[in-house]
C-alpha cells in the first residue's frame, strides 16, 4: 500500500472532461489515456479545431511514460500529432485505431518519428509503475478497447466510450466477463462515458438500423447516398452487408473516407475487396438501383462531400431526381442548422432525403442509463468519476452512481484541469492546473486566444470603423482631410451621409483649442456616440493620427 | 365564375413560405394574413430581427383591404409595426392577438394611428372583394384562429399553425364542424401548416405534460422555475392550475412575460387574478417549496431572464441549490448549443435542471403527420399548397396530400416570392416578386444587406489589417513610416515580428520604382501573400496611401 495518491489529471474538452485526454500520475510516472482534438463551438469565430492544452505534460515530458489510445474517433486520436511533435513516447493502440493515427501522423509528417506499438486485448504492458491491460468494447467504431490500469494505490477502470452492443457489427461484444472479474478483484476507480446519462434504457445495437438500411436499398428507384462520419467503419460495412443483399454494389467518395476504407481493407476490418468499390465514374454510369455511395457530411461540415453535393458543387458526382440520401447521423448540437440547409438544398436538387426525424438511420454509439448502470455492477468501484460528456451529463451519471449505492464522498464531478488525488480509502480534489484548450486557426496553434475572439465577435456583430487623420508635427495642425474606412458596419456606397457626418465629427474635434494632444480620445468618443446614435450599433473604432 | 385568377403571394421567410405573411390578390383587391418576423439564422452576424420584404405590397398600398392575424405569436404578428408605418389599413384580430398585437405598437409607438378590429368565430366580414370567416383552432397559444377567404375564384382555408388538441387548456376545440362543413360546400384551395410534415401519428394534447409538471412540482424540495414564451399562455395557466393543486403560488418574471401576462389576465384569458402573483421579493422570501416562478428565455436567448440566472447576473433574482428549473420548450434548430450551455451553467449553480430531452416538458404546437391528414380530411380542397416549415417539410406535407389523393398537378411546392395563380379549374405559378426579407439591426431596417453580411463572416474568420503610408504629393516620397492597425487576426502584443514584416514588405513595395501610382493594390497584394503564407489565414486586407 501507498502513502502517495494516485493522480487523476483530465485535460481538453470544454465543460467535458478527459473527454479528449486524461492523464494518470503516480509518484514519477505519467500515463496519458487518448489524445483527441475538439470541434470548434460556433461562438469560435474562425477557428478550425482546438487541441487540449497539453502545457501540463510538456512541462513534465521526461516523466511521461506513454500514450496509451482507446479508440479512433477524432475525439480520442486527433490531437496525437499535436502531442507527438513535443512528447518523445510510445503510443500503444489496438491496429484499426494504430491504422488511423497513422494516417493522421503521416500527414503531419510525423510518422517517422513516432514509435508506435499495436496491442491486443490479450497484452500486459509494464508502462513505469503502471500495469495496463485493455478490454474489448463495443462502439461505434471496431476494435476500441476501455484501459485497465494497476497502480501502487488500486485498480483502474477506464471505461472511455462504449456500450453493451448485444449483436455489434463484428460479432466482438463488450467484454464483460473480464470487467465482472475485475469487479470480483476489486476495482479502486471507475473513469466512465456519460455523453448519454440523459437517455433512458440501453442504447440499442448498431444493427439495430438494418431494417431501414434494407427498406432504403429495396424501394430506392436510383442510387442510394449514404452520409456518415469517416471513421465509421462498422457503419459502412453494415452497408456493405446490406448492398449485397439487394444486388447493389458500394462505392466511397471523400478523401479521408476513401483512405480509412483502404486502411481498414488492409488491415481486415472491412469484409469486401478494394477493386470491388465502385470507382467515381461507375457511380455515375452504373444503373442508379444498383449503385450505393458512402460519403462524409453527415454534420454539416461545409467542406465535405455531401455539403458539396448539396450546393452542386461536387466536380465528380452530381445529384439528380431519384437519387435517396440518407444521413446516417444525428447532428451534434450546433450543426442542426447547417444540416437542415443541406437537407432543404437536397430535396430541392429532387432527391429524396432520409434523415434522423423521419425514420431509424443512426444509433448512439454510447451507452444509455442502463449500459452505464451495468457497468457500475460489473466493476463495483470503490470510488466513481464521471468523464466525457458535458457538465450536465456528469451530473445526471454521478446521481445515477448514488442510485446503484455509492455513497457521495465516493464520487467526484470535475471539470478539465482539476486534479483529482485517489487514495486506497478516500478521494480528495488537488490543485488546478491548465487544463483549457488551444485553438488551432490556420497555421498556428494557440496563438488566437481570448482577446482576439473578442474582437472577433465585435467585428462579426457591428463591424469597424478606421478614423485617420494627419498632423503636421511642427505646427499642430491638420494636415489631411479626415479619412474613414468601414467594413461590416454600414453598407459604405449607400452611406456617404453617414460617412460624411462622422468626418465632419472629427472636424469639430480637431478644431477644439489643444486638441492635438488627446484628439485619439477624442474622436473615438465622438464617433462611438455618433455611429451608435445614427444606427443602434457600436462598431470597432480605431482612431490613428499620424504626425507628418 | 371569373376569368381572373385568384393569386396567392408568400412573402417573407427563408426558405419557409408563407409563414410570416401571405396576401391574396383578386383583380384590384389585396388581402393580408398574417404579419410576422423572422428569428435571424447564425449566420446572420449581428442582426437582430429579419422582417419580410414587403415591397410588393407598399407598391400596390391603396389596393390593400385589410391586414387579417391568425394568432399571438411573433412570426405571425412581429412585423405588425413595420407594416402599419408603410399602409394605412385595418388590422382584424381575435380579441387576445389583438392585446399581443396592441403592445407591440405601443412600443412602436403607433399604437394611436392604428385602426384594429376585435372579431371572434362569429364574424363575416366583408374586405374588398373578399368574404372573411374564421374558425377556431388549437395551437399553443389560446384564441387562435384559422381562415377562411371566399374569393370569386372559389373558397380558400387558411389552416395556419394548427393541432387537433383533443384536451386543450382553454376547452376549445380546432373546429372541425366548421371545417366539415366547408368541405361539404366545396374547398377551391387549402394552405396549411407544415412544420411537423416529418413527425408521425397525431400530436399529443398540450395537457400531455400536466404529468410532468405534478411530479416535478410535487417532488422538488425548494423553489420551481419554469422557462417558456412570453406568449404561451395556455403554458403559463397549466403552471397556474398544477401550482395551486401543489400548493404553490406563482410569480411571473421578464418585461414581455409580464406584459403579456397581466394583458392576458385583464381579458380573461388567465384564470388567476394579477395580484395573486408572487412579487419578486416574494419570490425570494416565501418558504421555498411553496413557489414557483415562470421567466422567459426557454431557448436560450442572452438577453433573457433565464440566460441571466445561469450567469448570475439577474438583478433581482439568484439560483441556488435546491431550485428546480424546468426547460418547458425544444430547442429551435440552431439554438441547442447556447441551450446546453444554459443546462450546464445552472447544474453548475446547483440547480436540478428538467429539459427535453429528460422527460415530457413540452409540446409541438403543430399538427404531426395525422392531424394534417384530419385537414385533408375535413376540407377535401381541390388544390393545395403547403405553407409555414421548410423546404423538407413542404415534400413531405405534399406527399402527404398524393396520399390522401390529391393528384399531382393540384399540389404546388412554391418559396417566398413566387405567386400561383389559381383558377376555378387550375392552378399555375406566376411571377416571381421580392418575396425575401429585410434586416434590422440596431435601429435600421433593411440598411445591412449582403454585403455588409459578407464582410462581417470575413471579418468573423480572420479579422482585419488596415496598413497605412503617407506619400509626399509632390516628391512622391515616403513621408512617414508605414502603419498597421490590425484586429480578429493575431493578437498585437505578441505578434511584434508579424507586423515588423508586415511593415517591411510594404517599405519593399514603396521602394520599387514608380510604386507610387499603384502602391494600393501592390500592398494589398503582397501583405494578402504575406499574411496567408505566415498564418495561413486570410485577414480582411484594406490599404490607405495618403497624399500629404
């Protein structure tokens, strides 16, 4: 037995915890669980992804044992190359999920560098103090594990995102014999999904929508198009199953799609050959009823195929009358918006579209109250942390876990960046540390931060107006006409009495006795109050006065 | 029977028709239902309301008879203001509309130079060419009604927003008699609500969630604070009869809910007298258990009381633990992410928070699949055309109608601004008018257009740089350094290197020979490349050469 405690450190999401990258510390040793990127909400204005803020980690670089990977969803593996480029370690994973980080590495142009190593469900590992085994779950993705890990303090259990699929795609269901037997031994932490604490009963199997997959294929006159996420292997291979049942053959469209089907053929986890997809041009010339197409989109994403196809914009494909789409997905808080549109934009192109209200097209690939209730009775922690999922779905998990008995000092709602200290016989919170998130905007990451948000929405709400004016360094006066420049305030060719006003403003500023010294002041004040008087808006103003 | 044609013009709305106004138009005679506004989408940055273009009606204002309303809501009623500045005519409400619609204009201040007209089912009126009836119907708001316009054509139903609730709160039912009735005398044509063209069976009676209320009111242990519309009156008064059942009392916070509701009470349709609701001091002091308070804010709104209790910046009113708050509304598309983060911030504050997707707290005002079916039924129009929802929901309630028999050339899908002309025996599409929408934002209207739109997504994603030099008129020399002003794209204090090059790119622009006459586009030009090649975003790049 321990004096130290075991150090829970849940870094990245935004509300979510560990959602994206948790790491364990005992003593010396670090191990980091996932490393996954987040989705920019929609108030990021222009920003492209957000990473974890992994400060916490490249401080203690040399301490950090390995990167142990759970599955590969963007969510769990998108941030490995952010991770790669400052953290010399292993990365263990189970093939499909090494497959997919490759990939991404291979993009970054890290792959070489990496040191990857693939496991099994069969494999112990002896990362520093740390014992890892894994355990199969069931997912919306094939080969996803949950992380045993045996400290010097107890047993934890990370059971990452999963459900109790009773009739999964691949045949491999959640392991839960070996969970049950962990419980039998003693669990010391259970670390557990709760995206779907809100959602009553047990998430039904992925299969569970073949039937609607089977009504499409059989009464679709043309070409069916079916929109999923691209990591979503099990998904296609249900359509591949399905396809071949109804004498239709499959084609995939969409870089990454197309290169995470090439990969899961090689590696065998997904049953068709790869010259047996339909190329681009059979899509199009094949008859339509034998003809099925997966493509990205399914969120919305204004740069995959089927935003691109719904805009007529895709150079490849092209939707006609009697073509059915389907969106195998449902819309992530944030994106209905964008799909409704894309929806609209597609029935008005003459299709037929199939989505999440009107019939059975996507099923969670996280588990309900009752997943989450079984897995408290097979594992039977002596201590319950709720992770993934947002602040309210924590709550909703940490009552259900009062519920099967725990008592309150046995469970710990934490939000990123609060550590949590695990002792054999109690749980306490530690210190904060940085546990936000960096926004990656082109090129950079995390130099766009706070401040330049805030002018962003400024900017995108009212505009800006630039108010310039010369002065002659040696005698004080004006030198030049006033000058404005404007852009999202008012609409400047129908404007000029606006524009002219705010000149003659600046006038009257600089004509006041000693207005040189504080004329900046001045004319922002002035120009605020007369643009908001004029028009109810407050645009941004930058006054610059130049010395000639 | 007439030769002319009876047109049908759908103005307002995106995508949607109808659904904020529709006239009618028989030879020289308009007629006007409804007057509504529009929620601005997210992509619209920094618009605050969209009202529908009207231009064509202004053009032809001496024509207009009469602005007939359907119900209370805002997208039926939000616009009244802006059309009764442009056309002098009589606006003909229910007795409720006509209070909702009355406190609108006095805001406006037009109140005193508008003509309204109370009307109830009872009523025939004469409007131009145009016999007006009205029959009531359910929907969730009391004293809505639909209408009925005999035009020399033939008879049209205007099913407005409508749901057969067999239990509704008020007792009244959606007069089906009536609409039988007009059924057997002949329907030339049928509008009708869309909105839930992709829900299955019939929509559940608003009285559906009194059970969810009991048990929320009767098991929560401290205060209960139920979100909804300022305009859900027959929400508020189930609050008010479940309240007293549970011994609790009610108080009623925010500037429309209260408006609305002390307007409602004085007509009768509140059964509850004003002084019997809590004062906000009693709100606070009263034996918790024995309160509950209804606000607005049910969809996230920042202004409203809710998003203030989630931030803590209510004046008068605080969340604390063992407060209950009750979500009693479904997020509308494009709102669910601030609704979540609404959820999170009050579980933060301790509260219990009860939302849709947790049990039934809210019910669809629309008719589901089922009850449009029942109109079809009722009505047995000879032509049709799906009006309010989307473009998705107008497919569908037109494959609806093939299902109940209408034959294809007796159903037109028409959007905004696209007349049909309907004749005794046909119906054809006529011209297309401005039939879109105009943007207030702040104090104008219709000023912030397109391109101002444009610019602010621009300036959203990557800001701005403004970069400025003053050359000597008459040497063409340089006369002062280069200047940058630059927001949204990198953060200035510590981005010193970025604008350094910046300057010094535009000094290797000034130095070539001849630079002057072109220098705009030239550093516009190369700052564009410099920029993106740096940070691989696009800045909003305006450059300002000023002569000295």
């Amino acid at each position: 037995m321990s004096d130290l405690p075991l150090r829970v450190v849940p870094l990245g999401g935004f509300g979510e915890i560990g959602k994206n990258l948790l790491a364990l510390e005992y003593d010396q040793d670090i191990l980091i669980l996932d490393a996954g990127l987040m989705f920019p909400e929609n108030d990021m204005l222009g920003i492209d992804l957000v990473y974890p803020d992994i400060t916490y980690l490249t401080e203690r670089a040399d301490r950090v044992q390995a990167i142990v990977l759970t599955h590969g969803h963007e969510d769990h593996i998108g941030a490995l190359p952010y991770l790669c480029k400052y953290l010399d370690v292993p990365v263990y994973a189970t093939a499909l999920t090494r497959g997919l980080a490759e990939l991404k590495l291979k993009e970054a142009g890290l792959l070489a560098d990496s040191e990857l190593h693939t496991i099994t469900t069969d494999d112990v590992l002896t990362l520093g103090c740390f014992t890892v085994e894994f355990f199969h779950i069931c997912h919306s993705i094939p080969d996803a594990v949950g992380i045993v890990v045996h400290t010097p303090v107890g047993t934890v259990v990370h059971a990452t995102d999963f459900k109790f699929d009773q009739n999964p795609v691949d045949g491999k269901l959640t392991d839960t014999e070996k969970l049950r037997a962990l419980g039998d031994r003693g669990v010391l932490l259970l670390m557990s999904d709760s995206t779907n604490a809100d959602t009553a009963g047990f998430t039904p199997s992925e299969q569970s929508i073949n039937g609607t997959l089977e009504d499409v294929f059989a009464t679709a006159h043309g070409r069916v198009i079916i929109a999923t996420f691209a990591s979503n292997i099990s998904r296609i291979q249900q359509v591949i199953n399905v396809a071949r049942l109804n004498g239709r053959r499959v084609g995939v469209i969409g870089r990454s799609m197309v290169n995470n089907v090439r990969m899961a053929i090689n590696l065998g986890f997904l049953d068709i050959a790869f010259d047996d997809l339909l190329s681009t041009s059979e899509m199009n010339n094949r008859p339509p009823e034998q003809v099925v197409i997966v493509c990205t989109g399914s969120q919305g994403e204004p740069s995959a195929v089927l935003s691109r196809l719904a805009s007529g914009e895709h150079a490849q494909l092209e939707i006609v009358p009697g073509d059915t789409v389907v969106l195998s997905a449902t819309p992530i808080p944030g994106n209905e918006e964008l799909v409704n549109h894309i929806i609209d934009d597609l029935f008005r192109l003459g299709a037929d579209v199939i989505y999440s209200d009107l019939c059975d097209v996507h099923v969670s690939g996280h588990g309900s109250r009752e997943d989450l209730r079984l897995m408290f009775t097979l594992t039977r922690p002596k201590f319950f942390i709720p992770m993934h999922g947002e602040y309210r779905h924590l709550v909703l998990h940490a009552r259900l876990a009062r519920e099967v008995g725990l008592p309150q000092t046995a469970i710990q709602i934490v939000e990123s960046g609060q550590v949590v200290e695990v002792f054999p016989d109690r749980m306490q919170l530690g210190e904060v540390v940085n546990g936000g998130h960096v926004l990656v905007d082109g090129l950079t990451v995390g130099e766009v931060g706070e401040a330049v948000l805030r002018d962003r929405k400024h900017l995108a709400r009212d505009g800006f107006l630039v108010a310039i004016v010369t002065i002659n360094r040696a005698t004080g006066e004006v030198e030049t006409d006033p000058e404005i420049l404007t852009r999202g305030f008012v609409y400047v060719g129908e404007s000029e009495d606006l524009i002219e006003g705010a000149k003659e403003r600046m006038w009257q500023v600089l004509r006041m006795p000693g207005a040189a010294s504080s004329a900046r002041n001045k004319i922002k004040d002035t120009l605020s109050q007369f643009c908001y008087n004029r028009t109810g808006r407050r645009p941004l103003i930058l006054p610059l006065v130049l010395e000639v």
